[in-house]
C-alpha cells in the first residue's frame, strides 16, 4: 500500500488529429511524468477518456503504458462500469504484467443504493487479481459512496486498499479518515483539495493537473506529506488559477490545451469531449506560461 503514497497522475490518452491514439506522444508524456517526480501513474481511468476507447484500444495502452514505465514506477489500471457483471468478467480477466492495483469508479447513471454500491464492489474484490481502490466522484457518477459504506468496505475486504475520494465533502472526509482501518489509504481525487486531505492524514492525490505540471504538483505533495505545509501552501498557490482553468470547459479537455502548449500531445479530445474555446485556451497558454517560466 505503501505504493500509493504521494502524486499518482491520472494519464490522459492522447489523439492524433485522425482520432487515433498517438502511442509516440504517451510514451513522451510518460517520461515527463517521471521525470518529474510523480510515483505512480493511473492509466485509462476518467481522465484517460476510457469511456471513448473500445476494448482492444483499452489493452494496447495498457500494455504500452507497462512497457514504456517499465517498472520505474508503480501503475494503476482504470477499470469501471456500470454493468456489475461484466466487470467483475473483466476484472477477472485482467492479467496485463506490471500494474499494482485497479482503480474502479462507483457505478454511473444507475443510481445504486449503499447496499447496491457495497455489493457491487464485494462481487469485484472476490474476483480481483490486484488490490481495489474505490473511486467516488458523484459529480460523474450521479451517486455517493458515504463514508458508512466505505469504512464497511475497507473492514471487509483486506484486498481493498483505499479509495480516491473526490465528493469535495468535508464531513465525509472527517468520518472516512477517523473512522478507516488502519493502512487504509484515503487518496484526495480532486486536485484543489488534496492539501487539506493531506492534513486530515490523506495519502496524496491522484492528479489531473500533475499531467502538464508533474513538478510542481509532486513537489506539493511531497511538501505535505513532510509536515511542511508553509511550503506545501505557497506551491498550493501557484497552482490554483491553473487547476481551475483545467476544469472550466471540461477535463481532459483543459489538461491537453497546456499539454500541446509545451509540446507533448495535440489537444485532441473524443466525441462528446471537444476542445475548449479559444478564449479559455489563451487563458491556459498565459497561466501555463507563467508557471513554467
């Protein structure tokens, strides 16, 4: 578990202008995440525009992703839906060398009970080949993970290690870090918010931001995570006008603007993703441009 303390960075997959993955761009953006500190990277999660990939695409970067790391750092595989079923097959099936765990988001659009979300996630941790992160991000999925049902899950399977929790509730976040097993790992999923998880005794972040900003994002983490939060808070800073602007007209829409500005990537999003605007983009390019100097 000790694995996924720190910056983990949830990988976008990059477009050629046709639509296709550009394998030459991941392998660059790879390298500029290590390069930069990050301790793990998640591949094909939300911000990997997952949803838009079929299935032979999804294995490829996957397996192009564990070749080009390399084992330099640890990896996380996105593996979520909606369809209980037809995950835990998947899952089960899952056998790409070199990954560490498996990120899975609480189902969407269905709108699950706790009791629904509690047995969604046992049939997936009695099956899995690799440690489970739960993922809670109601802003996508129309539904929460409470902190009840998560301190249930992390008591119930020992496979289970933590949960990437990006409801922005603080009282949830209260109750999740008084209350989880010890070595449980509560990883903040929301880049404007990871230092004051930090300081309830989170893990770090996985990181949207981090894909353009590997440096100052880690060095921010790392910062906290010593106790240092006068520095952590100052690096925090930096970054705030940029992260907004990540999220403005959509993630990783935003994300790919500043990517293609210092050179990694086009900006290319799938269909129903589009580009951001052109007043959005000069905002990043200047925000960008500031913060790297």
């Amino acid at each position: 578990m000790n694995k996924f303390y720190g910056t983990g960075v949830a990988i976008i997959t990059p477009f050629r202008p046709d639509g296709q993955v550009d394998y030459d761009a991941l392998g660059k953006l790879i390298n500029h995440l290590i390069d930069g500190g990050v301790d793990y990277i998640a591949s094909l999660g939300t911000t990997g525009e997952s949803a838009t990939l079929n299935s032979d695409e999804r294995k490829q970067v996957w397996e192009f992703t564990s070749r080009a790391v390399n084992g330099r750092i640890n990896l996380i595989a996105g593996i979520g839906g909606n369809n209980t079923l037809e995950l835990v097959e998947q899952i089960k099936q899952f056998n790409i060398p070199g990954y560490d765990a498996i990120l899975s988001a609480s189902p969407h659009y269905n709108k699950p009970t706790q009791e629904g979300i509690y047995q969604h996630y046992k049939a997936i941790a009695e099956v899995a080949p690799l440690p489970i992160i739960l993922y809670n991000v109601p802003s996508r999925t129309g539904s929460n993970i409470a902190a009840e049902t998560t301190i249930r899950l992390a008591n119930d399977f020992k496979n289970i290690i933590g949960i990437k929790e990006a409801s922005g509730n603080f009282d949830q976040l209260n109750q999740i870090a008084r209350d989880k097993p010890e070595g449980f790992l509560l990883i903040s999923g929301d880049d404007p918010i990871s230092l004051p998880i930090i300081a309830l005794g989170g893990a770090g972040l996985i990181s949207v931001t981090g894909n353009a900003l590997p440096k100052q994002t880690s060095d921010m983490i790392k910062a906290c995570l010593a106790g240092d939060f006068k520095t952590g808070q100052k690096l925090h800073s930096q970054l705030i006008d940029f992260t907004r602007l990540m999220f403005v007209e959509g993630s990783p829409a935003g994300v790919k603007t500043a990517l293609k500005h210092l050179g990694f990537c086009d900006d290319v999003v799938r269909l129903p993703l589009v580009q951001v605007s052109k007043a959005t983009a000069e905002k990043i390019i200047a925000e960008t441009n500031r913060i790297t100097g």
